[in-house]
C-alpha cells in the first residue's frame, strides 16, 4: 500500500496544481463567489469579463452565492455561468 500512496502522491499532487479536479464539479448559482473562484484557474477572468475583477479582495466573496451577486451587479447569471461552466470543457 505504501508503493502505491509513494506512486500516485506525485500524480495527484500535479492534478491538483494544475486545478483539474476542481474542475470537474460544475458552476452552479447557489457556489458562493469563493467556491467558483477557486474551482478552475481561469474563474478569475470570467469574473473580470463580468466586471468583477476585484473579487478577489472583496470581503463579501465568501459567503455571497453567485446569484446573489449576479443579481446585487446585474449580470446575466446564466451567461456567467454558461462562460464558468465552459472552463470544465
């Protein structure tokens, strides 16, 4: 068993840099801004594209879902999340 955890520990450690785990839960309205913020490593400039391009110092990004936002910022929540939702692809 330690063979293998000393095998794939490099493997998975390399998966998780690169973020493709994360990405393979969809977008969804009701992830809070963090939670979409960190699943892929583009989220950040879907969000600058949404003019939101300074979530990530806002101090609401934690617990805000993003229907909230969309809704607080007037942004097409279903665009947004079509463009998130594209990353996984």
């Amino acid at each position: 068993m330690k063979i293998i955890r000393r095998l794939l520990r490099p493997i998975i450690r390399r998966t998780l840099r690169r973020g493709e785990i994360a990405s393979i839960a969809p977008f969804t309205a009701d992830m809070t801004i963090e939670q979409a913020w960190n699943a892929h490593r583009d989220a950040p400039s879907i969000f600058a594209q949404h003019h939101l391009p300074s979530c990530d110092s806002c101090s609401v990004r934690f617990d805000e879902r993003l229907e909230e936002a969309a809704a607080a910022y007037g942004i097409d929540l279903d665009g947004f999340l079509s463009k998130l939702n594209a990353l996984r692809l």
